[in-house]
C-alpha cells in the first residue's frame, strides 16, 4: 500500500490531537472548511432526495471523520450507517446522528469494508478522495461500488490552474499541507469512473470560481 497514504492519511487520523485539529477547521462561522463542507451537504442532500430514501433504505457515510454529514443525514427518513479507520475521530461523531435511525459506527478502512454486497442503498464520501492517491481511490470506489444498490456521492479535488494557483498562495502563506495532496484532472477523473463501471449522474463545483472541488453524483449500473 502507498506509504504516504499510510502515514498522511490512513495512520495519521488514529490520532486524538490530529482529530481535534480536524474538527476545529469547521468552528467559526466564517471559516472556509465550514462555508465548502455546507456547501457540500447541501449538494449531497439534493442528490439523496432524488432516490426518494425511504425507512427501509440504508445509507453508508463513509468515512464518517467527526461527523460533519451527521446531522443532515439524521433529517432523512432512512438508516445511517457511519464508518471510519479511526476511533478517536468517530468519538466525535457520537452525539451526530438521531438515535432513531442510527444503526451504529463501523471501524474499518474504506477499502475493505465489512459490509455484504449491495448492502446499502447509498453512500456519501466526503472530505476524502482529496487526501489519497490514484490507487486508493480506485480501491475505495471498487469498494463502495461493491457495497451500494444505486448511487454514491463523492467529492473530489479537480487539478486546474485554479488548484495551483491556490497551492502557490497557501505554500507562501506556509500553509502547503492544507492543499489537496492528490488532485486528478477530469479527464483521470471520468476513466477512473468509468472503469467502476459507474455512471455520471450530475457534477456540482462546490464553490465556483473560489474551489476546485467537485461534487460526483454516481449511479451504479445494475
């Protein structure tokens, strides 16, 4: 397995203090992590109430982090699931999720996860993608392929000249490690996509002409 993905991502959020340090970019009302991540869900929720999710349906938030979907996903009428690699980031999450439909965290990796085929009606995958290289990703999405009926929501870092230029301005600003680490131009995006046998229902810019992020809206093709 890619050893930066181990150390940058995989190892270094079994970690208190690197949990604390991610819950505390969403505090404040104008921060910037807290304006995309909303922008996000607000995405994210059109998406799920496009399936008509009912009582019976399950959707996997995976990974969970400290539950920023948490309260969102707890608005709708079908089961959530949570999962994360690490507990110390899901010990956050605890208070995130309506105990009416909760069904209960999950630790495992994303990769390789514990739950039977087509197991859930939906996914979401947020804050994630970014962090990982070409070969997780494929890896995550085989695997969230596996385990979902219909559709996954999934945000990504779109390598443009925007991307860049943000990463120049936050290296000068000494802030480099806040940029996405592995971003994937559209054309690598779609292949990846494609080889998953999924298809592109709709993609979102989370924040236009501010963000180089996207929001997928995937369908499997049962």
């Amino acid at each position: 397995m890619n050893n930066n993905y181990e150390i940058i991502t995989r190892e270094a959020y079994r970690n208190k203090k690197r949990a604390e340090s991610y819950q505390s970019q969403f505090d404040g009302i104008f921060s910037w992590a807290r304006i995309a991540m909303n922008r996000e869900l607000e995405i994210t929720k059109r998406v799920i109430d496009h399936y008509s999710v009912s009582e019976k349906d399950i959707i996997l938030d995976a990974p969970c982090g400290t539950g920023i979907a948490g309260l969102m996903l707890s608005k709708l009428p079908s089961k959530v699931i949570a999962t994360d690699i690490s507990n110390e980031m899901m010990e956050y999450a605890i208070d995130s999720y309506s105990a009416d439909q909760f069904m209960g965290f999950l630790q495992a990796d994303v990769a390789s996860l514990p739950l039977s085929d087509r197991a859930v009606v939906g996914v979401i995958v947020l804050g994630f993608m970014h962090r990982v290289p070409v070969e997780i990703k494929l890896l995550t999405l085989r695997e969230l392929t596996r385990v979902t009926s219909n559709f996954i929501v999934v945000s990504i870092t779109v390598d443009s000249f925007l991307y860049r230029a943000k990463k120049l301005v936050r290296r000068l600003l000494g802030k480099e490690n806040r940029a996405a680490p592995e971003p994937l131009d559209y054309d690598s995006i779609v292949d990846i996509v494609n080889k998953e046998g999924l298809q592109i229902r709709g993609i979102t810019k989370v924040v236009p002409l501010f963000s180089s992020e996207i929001i997928l809206w995937l369908e499997k093709n049962n």
